[in-house]
C-alpha cells in the first residue's frame, strides 16, 4: 500500500492521501463506510495497523488515538475536524468540505468534533453501532 510510500517520503504523482482512524470504533467505522458511499478518494486505514516508524511530523500514534489524521501524497498532516474537511474535500461533496475547512467555519467544528470524539463511546452506543460501526440493535 501507498501509506510506506508516505513512511519513506517517496511519495509520487496521483497517489491518494491516507487516513488514519481508530479500528477499533463504530464511529469511525461508519464514518469510514460513509465517506466511500461519498466516493472519497483516500485510503483508510485503522491506526492500529499503522507503522509510525518514520511517519510525517505531526503524524504520531497518541495523535491518532485521539483524532482521526489525514496525510497529502506530500506528507501534509490534518487532525480533528481539518482532516475531515480533507475527506469531504476528495468526495463527490467537496464544497461541503471547503466549507468546512474556511476560517470561519473550522474553529467551531474543531470544538463539536473534540466533544464527539471524547464521546465517542457514548455515541457509538446511543447510535446503536458496535465497534466495527455496525448496527447493535436488530428490527
């Protein structure tokens, strides 16, 4: 996969940027299954599969198991909500994600993303998912 192209820094032309999420949240499971119903062009991957070895500055496991990281081809890194807006930006709803990305707009997503993500336990659970994102309750 591209992401030990990202841990070598040789990166090359046309390759999607990577996302790093917790495995082992239903959240970021069913965040992760929305964004390919989106078409978002990146490639996922659960930190706990990851090698941060040589990762890009900025890019760190404790980083990681606090917020979902997106990394550019160049190495680039966005935490929180930025790496969201970084998602949406490659799907078939990029407009949401410059929205999302604007000056006004990032600072008051970073806080509710920061309180989602603290929660995110809870959440899962009010939702009715599990840990792979998948629906607890049956109908």
């Amino acid at each position: 996969m591209w992401f030990h192209a990202v841990m070598s820094s040789q990166l090359r032309e046309g390759e999607s940027a990577v996302c790093i999420f917790d495995g082992d949240c239903g959240i970021c499971h069913s965040s992760v299954r929305l964004a390919g119903r989106l078409r978002a062009r990146i490639d996922f991957i659960p930190f706990q599969k990851f090698d941060f070895t040589n990762a890009p500055i900025g890019l760190t496991l404790k980083r990681a198991e606090s917020e979902v990281v997106c990394v550019s081809p160049a190495g680039q890194v966005w935490g929180g909500a930025a790496a969201v807006a970084q998602i949406l930006r490659t799907s078939r709803i990029a407009p949401l994600g410059m929205i999302l990305d604007s000056r006004l707009v990032l600072p008051a997503a970073q806080i509710v993303y920061s309180w989602v993500a603290r929660n995110r336990g809870r959440w899962a659970q009010a939702c009715g998912v599990d840990e792979t994102g998948k629906s607890s309750t049956e109908y």
